[in-house]
C-alpha cells in the first residue's frame, strides 16, 4: 500500500484548508452513506498531529499520513490524491496493488 498525493492536490489542500507548511493531514475511514472504496464508508481528512502512524507520504511540505487502525481501509489499494481542475476539487483514486 502506497499514498501518493501530487502536487496540485497538496496546493488544494493548503488553499482550502489555509494550511501552513509542516501540517499534517490525517487520512482515516469514516461512516458515509456515499461510498469510497468500501460501502458505507468514505475517506475524511484531519489537520491532526499522528499518534502511530503507520503510512506517510510529504508533498509541497505537507505531511499526509494514515493511523496504523486506520489501515484495513486501502489493504490491497495505493491510494493516489490528485486534483480535478474542472471541479476545483480533489480525488480520491484506489488502485489495485499488484499481485507478485
């Protein structure tokens, strides 16, 4: 399992959320009745310190970040965040990790 967020994305989160750089972003499931990768539930964000993280990744001095109970959420997944410029929005893109 791989995070991976572009640089886009990180300058959205910095605009919408007015983030400095050194914030975190904590990635953790939350209930939704949308769906993301697994029904009833959808991936929120914190501008949060980590407590145990277990997964990290930094764009544009922003550290994203999943907790280690967090995890079951991509098991088998990357997780890519990029940004849709005709929305003026970020995605979420779950990728199959390959099989070796």
């Amino acid at each position: 399992m791989n995070i991976m967020i572009s640089p886009q994305a990180a300058a959205w989160f910095k605009r919408e959320l007015s983030l400095r750089d050194g914030a975190h972003i904590r990635l953790f499931p939350r209930y939704s009745s949308g769906g993301g990768l697994h029904p009833g539930f959808s991936l929120g964000i914190a501008n949060e310190q980590p407590a145990r993280p277990a997964a990290a990744f930094e764009q544009d001095h922003l550290t994203f970040y999943m907790e280690e109970q967090d995890l079951w959420y991509l098991e088998g997944y990357n997780l890519s965040i990029v940004y849709a410029e005709a929305e003026d929005d970020i995605e979420y893109r779950y990728e199959p990790v390959p099989v070796v």
